[in-house]
C-alpha cells in the first residue's frame, strides 16, 4: 500500500474544471504515449517529477508510473466505470478505489476524463476559450485553450488532428499545481486486452469505502 499512495496523490493533485458532454469527434481506438507529471512545491510538500507511460484501447487506459523513491505503480481506469484499480507491481497488491473518496473534486481528475477521449474538443469549446495563435507540442500541431473554475485555471494544448491533449497545465490562485507533459504519442501501433486486467497472481481488495 505505501508504494500507492503517491500514485493517490498524483491522481488527485489537479482537479479540472470540465463536466461530462456530448462527443464531437472520431479519435485514436488505440494510442501509447510517454510523458511526465509534475507536482510542483506547495508549502512544506517538495516538487515532484514522475515519468509517467500511457497505453489506451477503447475507453479503458493504463497509467504506469515510475514515482522517485516509491518503486513503480499502475493505474487501471475504463470508461463509464466509477472505481479505478491502482496495482503495487513489486508487492503484487490491487486496489479497488472510488474517487469520490479522494475529495470532493476527484471525479473530475485527468485519470477518468482521458477514458472519455470524445468529450476533450466539446468540453474546451464549450466552458473554455481559445487562445490566440497554436504550438507544436510532441510533434503535434495545438491549439491552446484556458478554463478557470475558482481559483483554479488550467491550460491546454490540445492535438486537434488526434484530438488529444499533449499539455496541461494547472494552477490555483496564481500558483502551479500540476504539469502533465506528453513528450510522445503513438497511435499507429497496438495494444494488448491483457494490460487492462489484473494479474491473477495479484491480491486483490476493496478500499472503496
């Protein structure tokens, strides 16, 4: 369980201010992709960088994380699903979590709405705006677009060919919360059914409540 928890904090570190819509756009069935996260310093909390792969096939998507210190950890979440399965690969542990759980936002972290990838380009016009001009980031041509909620402002750049975001950024009150890099992004190979299920070597148990 300890190698978990900070794979619970990076979940839960940047609410975004978006809600569940209609879908606009085909994107990719299958895609993987390398990147970072980073958490930046708050108060006591020092700055943290955690290379981060991405591998998604039809709604369901898998999160490996290689958090300094703390050994490597998985992130399993499908569409429409209300729990995510966190796995500890060195102790060979599973959890069941409801986000719900994690605090009053964390049904809407960027875990569960990289599942609903249809719902990015209608989200951002419809309670962002579109900055001026566009960015190459990962190879990929974006537009730029900003929400704010509260205190809390994210920017995007989002792949319009792929429709995917390659950046987030956000911030509250001013100050950085969270980075989520893509560094690149392949759509053109597979990915296997089984990276989507827990081993059956695996403990299982239920922490949603």
């Amino acid at each position: 369980m300890k190698q978990l928890i900070p794979a619970l904090a990076l979940v839960a570190a940047a609410p975004l201010a978006f809600s569940p819509a209609s879908a606009l756009a085909a994107v990719p069935a299958t895609f993987t992709a390398t990147g970072t996260a980073l958490v930046h310093a708050n108060g006591n909390t020092p700055e943290t960088r955690t290379p981060i792969k991405v591998f998604y096939l039809n709604g369901q998507m898998r999160l490996e994380m290689k958090t300094p210190g703390n050994g490597d950890s998985v992130i399993l979440v499908q569409k429409g699903k209300p729990t995510l399965t966190l796995m500890d690969l060195q102790q060979k542990l599973a959890f069941t979590v409801n986000p719900s759980a994690m605090g009053a936002d964390a049904d809407q972290i960027p875990v569960q709405q990289l599942t609903d990838l249809t719902g990015w380009k209608s989200l951002l016009q419809k309670q962002g705006k579109r900055l001026p001009g566009s960015e190459v980031k990962a190879g990929q041509t974006c537009s730029i677009w900003q929400t704010t909620q509260g205190k809390t402002t994210t920017k995007v750049w989002f792949a319009d060919a792929l429709e995917l975001p390659m950046l987030l950024e956000s911030s509250a009150g001013g100050k950085p919360q969270l980075t989520l890099t893509i560094q690149s992004i392949n759509t053109k190979g597979s990915v296997p059914a089984s990276m989507f299920k827990v081993p059956g070597d695996f403990t299982q148990a239920d922490l949603q409540n």
